[in-house]
C-alpha cells in the first residue's frame, strides 16, 4: 500500500492500475467506511482510499478545525485491508488558488434536508467530488448511505456531468445499539453516546408504522420531533420523502427513506431507513 | 470516420481508441475548424470531432433556433481529414432530463466581457464541455483562440476540477480580409459583409498603438468605439486586458489581449489581438 501526497504522483501511478475502485473519505476511519473499503475490493484488483478533509463543504461555525485528523492510524487501518493507494493530498495540492474558482452547481435538493441547515455543504461535496473523480479517474466508487443525500446528489451528478463511474451504495454500518457509525460520534460525552441510539430508533419507529400502514407522513414527523425535542435534542428535521428522487413522499409512493438530523450538545448527526412498500 | 449518436457507443469506440485528441463544435464548419482538427492531429493518432448545438449557452432571443445545423457537409469536410469519429448526439442524449440539474458555476470573469452581454453563456459552456469531456475523455482538447473568453474559462475549468486533459489554443483563421472566420458571418447581407472586417483593423490599431508605446487603455478603447459606432455597429465592449488572467489591464502589464465584441444589423461579432510588450 502507498500513500500518495500529489496529483501527479497519483496520475503517474494511475496509468498502470487498470481497473480502480474509489472511496472518498475525511478520513479518522471506522468499520463503515471499512465496509465501503470491502465493497471497493469487489468491483476492481486496484482500490484507492482518499482522505481530504474538505474545507469547501463546511460551513461557518461548523467543525472543520475541530475534525480530527489521524491519517497514521487511518494508514494501518488500511494496511490490513485490500487497498493500493491512499491518496491524501494537503490543502494546497486540491486548492493551489486558496479560492475554488470553478464549482459543481447541484440543484436545489442541495437547499433541503441537510442542506437547509447546512447552506453550501452540497456544492462543497459535490465539487470535490467532482475533483477527486477527474484525479482518481476511478471505474466505481463507492459512497455510504449514511450519507443518503449526499448520495443522491453523487448519483444525480454523475448522471448529469456524464461521468463514466459506476456509483455503489453501501449500507450504514452500526454499532450494537443501532448508533449509525460516524466520525462524530467521537464528539459524544458518555451521556450523550448512551442517548444517541434514539434517533435510529424513531426512524425505525416511523419505518415500521408506514409498514403497518400509517401513511401519515407529518404525523409521524410531528411524533418523532417531539420524542427527540423531550429527550433533549435539537431536531433539524425528521422527513419522510421518495427514496430515489429525495422529493417530499406523496400518497401512493412505495420507495421511501425515513431521514433525520438532531443535535446533542454540540454534536450534530445524521441518520435514514429506508422503508420499500409493496 | 465513424458518426456516432449515443454516448454509449463513443464509449465502447473509447475502450480501445488509445490517446484521443478532441474537438468540441457546434458544427456548420469553417477552415477554422479544420485549423483546429490538423492541430488535434499533431497530439493524437485518433482525433474526435463533436458536433452539437449546445441550448444552455444561447441565452433568451439569441440564435439558438437559426444557428445553421450542416451535419452532411460537414462530415463530408471532415472526411477528408484525419478524424476517426464525429460524436453528434441529439438532445436528448445529452440533456435526458430536459433541464440540466447539475451546472459548472464559473467565477465572476462570466459576467464580463462578453458574459456580461449573454447571461449564463460561460455557464453552459462550462457544463457542456464539462460533460463532452467526461463522454469522450481525450488526453487532448483543442480551442480556438477567436473564443478567447471561453478558451480562458475551458483553461480555469480544467485547472480547478482537475480534468487530466491538456488544453491546446489555435491561432484564429481569416478571411483574406482580415475578419475572423465564423459561422455567425453567413448571417451578413453583402454590405455587411464588406464592413465587416472593421473590428479586426481597429482591434490591431489598438495592438499597433500598444507597442508604440501608447498605453492609455481607455482612450484607445474608447477611439476604436467611437470609430465602430460611426460605422453604424451597435459596440457591446472593447477592452484591453491581461492576456493570461483576462483581468482589466494595468499599467506595466506586459501581455495583453484586446477583445471585442459588437453587433453589425443583427449579427454579433467578436474577434480579439493579442500583444507582448518588452
């Protein structure tokens, strides 16, 4: 396994890789994105891991000083796992402008959900995104439904900007309690950590009320902002919407995702189930 | 020469093709193109010729419906070249959605010049070529150099979201006249047409004037408005700018270009010189 710092070095390598499978990541890796690293190893000989923390999609106030940074303990983690390459560029070899001149536009799913409380983070992702794809030039990449918006709008843009890559959707890795894995749950005190399964729990609570038949989306919604509100979240949003185009679900629509995001303290997660009817 | 319609099929022709040298057009081709098609050959055994007529570029009441669509002769222009593939695909190949959700958002150099005249244009054409170069992914792009805006923005493009393609400018082709090779002056009645070549001789008076050592930029702008203006052009702008940057000139600037753009009847000409000074 090398880690590659520059864009040539990664180019010169790239040549002679044949087929490449990519994960993008902030890097400070856990047992998800070992998985989205296991599912890479299936569709290529050769998997290159990035870790980039983005300046671009955090917003004021959010914690891109405080997101940690462990590319030495991200390295050996890695060492065990089918991977060629970790491409971990510093600041100055993806920004050289300081200033991103040129960006990748999403529409305006960019402006809901998450990206209602996060203005820019969507076009920050999909901008670098766009860089790493042209740097990388990978086959596959592979991109956690954790992250299910970012997915879809990873989707949408490859469709849109014709991008010869093959987006693979890997499922949340969790803790036993439900805790979908995340670099920020490290933020968690340990009051905070044992509360934080609830959020998975109203979602599968949602989840299995619209199984049963409860076809009340903002019902739901309501009941669940609550329960979190009493227990001491900050609810950004708890919103049924149509599982492929992330529109608000209508009446009749059987593919659906359950999605969320609510503060603890400081520490801001995010979480989804999807929910197919028959 | 193979014509190909789908991307699909210019990908399964790419698997094989070995480095590729492109040509991005909106057809209706001159001895400008072909200027730029021999030069594609220089970097390429397989050159790729696009011909589309790209709607997001034409802005509310411009040409977009009248621009002339010859595809017949031009294949049979670029038969006679060393050009292994003409990739015209129609609309809905390229923009399946109908409206393009994803967009490359350049900087503000969008909104001068001649972006300041055709709102959106550079975004369009930032977005088109961004996805003709992910369909056709060539080693090689050639522009030319009478689209001296667009050619800055394609350099910034490539630059900033890391397209592993090198840029190649072409010296502008004309008319024995000096006006600049274009499919826009099939638009100029015969009076028109022997005005025409009056935007070049002022763009070079001004180059000639530079040299000289007159580098009052707005006077010399101002003078070649005035003599256009009572010629009966209608001047959208003419600027002398730095030649790499395209930021307004300053004094002690040692590469410049001087760009114009200006309308005769209905037609909109553009044409530009550059200058190094000592």
């Amino acid at each position: 396994m090398q880690i590659i710092h520059t864009v040539q070095a990664l180019r010169e390598w790239r040549k002679t890789a044949g087929r490449v499978a990519f994960v993008p990541t902030m890097g400070n890796l856990h047992e998800g994105h070992l998985a989205l690293v296991r599912e890479a190893g299936k569709h290529a000989d050769q998997v290159v891991v990035s870790i980039f923390v983005n300046r671009l999609q955090f917003g004021q106030g959010e914690d891109f000083s405080q997101y940690p940074r462990t590319l030495q303990q991200d390295a050996d983690k890695l060492s065990k796992e089918n991977v060629a390459v970790i491409f971990a560029p510093d600041e100055k070899e993806l920004y050289p402008h300081v200033e991103q001149r040129y960006n990748v536009e999403p529409p305006n799913l960019q402006n809901e959900l998450c990206g209602k409380f996060r203005p820019g983070h969507f076009r920050g992702v999909a901008t670098v995104v766009s860089k790493l794809f042209n740097i990388v030039e990978p086959d596959t990449a592979c991109f956690g439904k954790k992250d299910y918006q970012q997915l879809a709008i990873i989707k949408g843009l490859v469709e849109d900007l014709n991008f010869n890559i093959r987006i693979v959707p890997v499922d949340t890795g969790r803790a036993s309690d439900g805790l979908a894995l995340s670099s920020r749950n490290q933020y968690l005190n340990e009051t905070e950590r044992t509360e934080a399964p609830r959020l998975y729990r109203e979602l599968t609570a949602i989840a299995e009320a619209l199984r049963q038949g409860n076809l009340a989306y903002a019902e739901l919604e309501n009941a669940a902002i609550q329960n979190l509100t009493a227990a001491g979240w900050t609810v950004d949003y708890v919103e049924v919407r149509h599982a492929e185009s992330l529109k608000v679900a209508h009446a009749g629509d059987k593919d659906l995702v359950v999605l969320a995001a609510a503060r603890l303290g400081k520490t801001r997660l995010i979480d989804n189930v999807e929910v197919h009817l028959d």
